[in-house]
C-alpha cells in the first residue's frame, strides 16, 4: 500500500540507501567493539561555486537540520522496510531501532554569507551518526542556501522596493514551496503568498485575487466593485485580465472613486500581471496620477528575476513592489546549489587524525583535519578575506599575521592592522540542540546588516564580482601539501 498524501513522515528515512549499506558495514566490522563503534569522525559541509557565479552565498537551512537530527528515530516500519531488502545483520536492524544521535555539530550562524570551500558546518560524531544523517542535511541546505541566494540578488534589483514569494504553485514540491518561502524571507522577501510558510514560520502574508475572480462575474468594473465591498481596507486590483489601458485601469479609477472614496477608503493599488511592464507601469501611473491616486501602489508579477526587474527599472518603469514566483522558488537561472559531505578526520585513540580526499580535478580535492574558518576584518569593518586554520591553532591579529594565499602559495603575505570573528560555533552537543534559537527576524536582519556594512559592494554585482579572498593558515597549508605528497593509494 503506498503512502498517503497526508500521513505522517518518518524524515529520518530520507537518505540515500549508501547511508545504510556503509552503516551495516561499519557495525558489522564493530560487532564486537564497542570502543570502535563509537570512536568519533569529522565531517565537513562545503560547496565549491556561488550560483549565478555570483559573489557569495547565504548560509540557510540551520533550523531544519538540527530539527532533524534531534528527532532521528527508526520505528518498526522503518525496520520492517530494511529487513525486506534482505542486506542488512539483524543486530544492525535491533541497532537503529534504539537509534538516537549523539554526536556534535558546528555551524556557521544561519543568514551568513558564505563562499565556496570552507566548512559552513562540520559533524563530530560516531561514524554511524555522521553517516546517516548526510543526505537530510544536504537537501536541507542545498536547497535553502539556494533559494536565499537567489532571493537575495532579486532584491538587490529591485532596489529598495518590496519583493514577495508568489512562486509556491511553481515549486518543485509542497515541502519545496514552504521551505522555499522561508529561504526567501531570510534572503530579504517581503513576505510570501504561500499560506502554510506563513503560520509555520510567521512570515508575512498576501494575496488578493486571481484572473479567474474577475472572469467569473458578468463584466470587470463588477469584479472590481464586488472585492472592494469585501476588501475596502486592502483593495488591490488585477487589471490586466481584458485590456490594461482600455478598460483595467479606467475600471479600477471608478471602484475607488465610487465605491472606495464614499466609504473613506482609498484604492491601495493595482497589479499587472503580463504585457509590457515597464510601458504598462507608466502609462498607469499618469492614469492614476491624474485622477488623483497618487498613492495608490503599482504591483506587478509575470516570470521576474533580477535581470527582468533591473531591466524594467532601468526603462524607468513605475513599480512598488514586486511578485516574484517561479524564478524565485527554483533558482532557474542555476537550480543547483551543490554543496557536499567530506569525510576530513578520523578519532584514533582520542586524537583526530587527518584524512583529504584526492582528485585529478583540484577543486575537488579537500582541506585535511579539524578546522576553524575566520572571517577578517580591515579597520572599517569590512571583509577582506576568510582564513581557513586549524581548529586548535592560535590565530593572533594583534600583530602582524602570515597567511598563504592559495592562489599564489609562494608568497609572502600578512593581515595587518585586521580583526576577525570566527564563524563556526557549537550548535549541537551530544544531539541536543545548544545555544539560543535564532528567529526570522533575527536571520534576516543579520544578513542585510552583513550586506551592508561587512560585504565589498564589489563582491555583490551580478557580473564579474569581486572574488572574496580564501586564505589558509601556514599550519593548515603544510598538513595539507604533506599528505598531498604521502597519500595513500
């Protein structure tokens, strides 16, 4: 019997089968060691590109991860399900049904603006624990981190002016669109039409009405007069069903003088929805303009992103706000986000030893061991470079600091005059969550104040950015290049 639509959901079982093949094998190596079934791992998270070869990324997702790392349980379905598969010991499937995590989890804040190849999170953990919960938080990430950033260079273009999530009924899912509009709240949207992200998460809410609202009744101006006797208080008007110029807008001109401005209401705007929108906008701001609504608010939707809205304000089109729906919701110019799950130590008698991966392609190859990322700051606050160290190194900037740029290895460069912050903190101890919960709010106004006043405005165009600095610590750069050279094969 296949699932129903609105059953309950065991998460804990969205992984990729691997997870469970390498679980069942580790244990079956450990059946009789305890001490190395629990002898703990390092993982990173990482990714490798800004989308839209953008300069940065917004850290997204967080809540989510440590929400499911918290509540991971396998129930008697769940193993009933893996005992069919006819793969795993018994005494591995008696083992996940006492499953809980119990390792630790570093993180970047959530809302930090991030860049490719430092560890935005890290997993210390038995290597079960950090196995089995690799997938969950790549899609939690990937997906979020995305759809932030995405979110984030259309409000950059729309320059001050209000943008709302309309893109639900274009996400690639139902969980797509409410963790979607969520990504975009932190990414700077205004609000979301999505009903269900707005009571989970507290995100504002709008909508007014559809094509079909004005098609159902018998002529427009009575569509127009029937939702503003309903709405007088948050009329907006979709007049783009029939004929904008010709009909929409005058119809709309009428509704507020004789049906809004008797009852002390005022029209609280007008929505396009297709046509010429910077032609359209301004020909229905002097409509309005001259009939006296000049505070009437112009809104438009219709298959925007930051190149349509930057063109549109550029031909000096009179717009609001905008409604941005399935450019927004799927990230569509580069859908993929492509954060990965590197294995970076191994806990051997209570020292972590360092593993790398090696690759012909060198983007892939790994940064070694524990780490700690630090972000670096010149005398005005603004950031100059993130430093990858080793995590139980000393990273002093009270005097002059060597750094190894990696690009250019062999010379010799300092930090002076420079402060820094570190970026990971413990979010998880013993698979309970630790530190103070963020809000919405607090995410959000956490990345516009990096945007603002840490972020090089180089580093945020949209074409040919400002490459962000990513500098290793001399100790972190040598491990690196020593087991580079004695690697086993």
């Amino acid at each position: 019997m296949s699932p129903k639509q609105f059953d309950a959901r065991n998460l804990a079982m969205i992984m990729d089968f691997y997870e469970m093949t390498m679980s069942n094998g580790y244990f079956a190596q450990w059946k009789s060691d305890e001490g190395a079934r629990t002898a703990r791992v390092a993982f990173d998270v990482f990714y490798r590109r800004n989308p839209d070869n953008g300069g940065f990324a917004i850290f997204a997702g967080l809540e989510q991860v440590i929400d499911y790392i918290e509540n991971i349980r396998f129930g008697k379905e769940d193993i009933a399900y893996l005992k069919s598969q006819g793969l795993f010991l018994e005494e591995f499937l008696d083992y996940l049904g006492d499953f809980r995590f119990t390792g630790d989890v570093y993180a970047f804040p959530e809302g930090t603006i991030m860049y490719p190849n430092e560890p935005v999170m890290t997993v210390v953990a038995p290597l079960i624990d950090a196995q089995l919960i690799e997938t969950a938080i790549l899609l939690q990430i990937n997906h979020q981190s995305l759809i932030a950033t995405k979110t984030r260079r259309i409000v950059q273009a729309a320059d001050g002016r209000a943008v709302s999530d309309f893109g639900a009924r274009r996400a690639h899912n139902m969980d797509a669109a409410v963790y979607g509009a969520r990504a975009a709240y932190i990414g700077g949207a205004a609000g979301t039409a999505t009903v269900l992200a707005g009571q989970m998460f507290g995100i504002p809410v709008s909508g007014t009405m559809a094509h079909s609202w004005v098609m159902y009744f018998e002529d427009e101006y009575t569509a127009f007069r029937k939702y503003a006797e309903t709405y007088p208080d948050a009329t907006v008007l979709l007049v783009d069903t029939y004929d904008v110029v010709g009909s929409g807008i005058p119809n709309a001109i009428r509704v507020a003088k004789e049906i809004l401005e008797p009852m002390g209401k005022r029209l609280k705007g007008i929505r396009l929805d297709s046509g010429d929108l910077a032609y359209l906008s301004k020909k229905a701001r002097k409509m309005l303009d001259a009939a006296g609504l000049t505070d009437c608010k112009i809104v438009v939707s219709n298959s925007l992103d930051e190149y349509t809205i930057s063109s549109i304000l550029g031909q000096g089109g009179k717009i609001d706000s905008f409604g941005v729906g399935e450019r927004l919701i799927t990230a569509k110019s580069d859908p993929v986000f492509g954060a990965v799950y590197k294995l970076a130590a191994v806990e051997k008698d209570g020292v972590f030893e360092p593993r790398i991966k090696v690759s012909e392609n060198a983007e892939k190859i790994t940064n070694p061991g524990l780490k700690q990322v630090y972000r670096i700051f010149d005398e005005n606050g603004k950031s100059v470079a993130d430093l990858i160290a080793c995590s139980d190194e000393e990273v002093d900037l009270t005097k002059p600091y060597r750094y190894i740029d990696q690009t250019k290895p062999w010379a010799v460069r300092y930090f002076k005059n420079c402060t820094c912050r570190k970026l990971q903190e413990k979010v998880m101890e013993n698979g309970r969550a630790v530190g103070e919960k963020k809000t919405m709010e607090q995410i959000r106004a956490y990345v516009k104040k990096q945007l603002e006043k840490e972020v090089w405005t180089e580093e945020q165009r949209f074409e040919n950015p400002h490459i962000h600095y990513m500098d290793m610590s001399p100790a972190l750069y040598e491990l690196k290049m020593e087991m580079l050279t004695s690697v086993r094969q």
